[in-house]
C-alpha cells in the first residue's frame, strides 16, 4: 500500500478550498429558496429520507454482501451516514442475535 505523505500546510489548503465551496454555495442561496422549500416541501422530504435512511441501509447491505476488509466496510459506513452511531446499530444487530466468527 502506498504511504500518504501529509503535512500541516496540506491542511491549510485542504481547509481553504473547502472554505471557499461552503461560501460559493452560501452566496448563492436567496430567501426565496427556503420559501419553495416550505411551499413544496415534498422533494426535500424524500432527499433528507433518502439520505438518512436508504443511503446508510444500502452502503450497510452493501458491506454485508461484499468480502471486504474490516476498515474498508466502517469506512464506507461511516462515510454514508450523517449521523453514524445511530445507523450503524442496525448493521451491528444481527451480529447480536446470531453470534458467528467475523470473517475479518
């Protein structure tokens, strides 16, 4: 595996970049955004639904089917998942009700 050289001023500019797309964003955003979303609050349901609760089951189901290593499926997991102690518990819930050796 290859090494990741990573230093302090790569952080900086890490920092900065993601700095400047939050506030391209925010420039861009206007009251009347919000308005459409309280108007027609239908598609932003089903993106927040989807979001919090399909991406993080399918990424779970994903890392059951798949052979992967043990920190490339909590990555994975992790990474979908906005809020993350809540999501992988249900991942962790057959383990408990049918003890077996991981294959990790």
């Amino acid at each position: 595996m290859p090494e990741i050289h990573y230093d302090a001023a790569q952080q900086w500019v890490l920092n900065l970049t993601l700095a400047m797309m939050v506030l391209g964003l925010a420039l861009d955003i206007r009251p009347k955004d919000f308005l459409a979303v309280f108007k027609s609050p239908k598609a932003p349901a089903i993106g927040l639904l989807a979001q919090f609760l399909l991406l993080p089951a399918f990424t779970c189901l994903l890392t059951l089917l798949l052979d992967l290593p043990a920190g490339i499926e909590l990555g994975m997991i992790r990474i979908s998942s906005p809020t993350y102690p809540v999501v992988i518990l249900p991942c962790l819930f057959p383990l408990l009700l049918f003890p077996a050796p991981l294959p990790w």
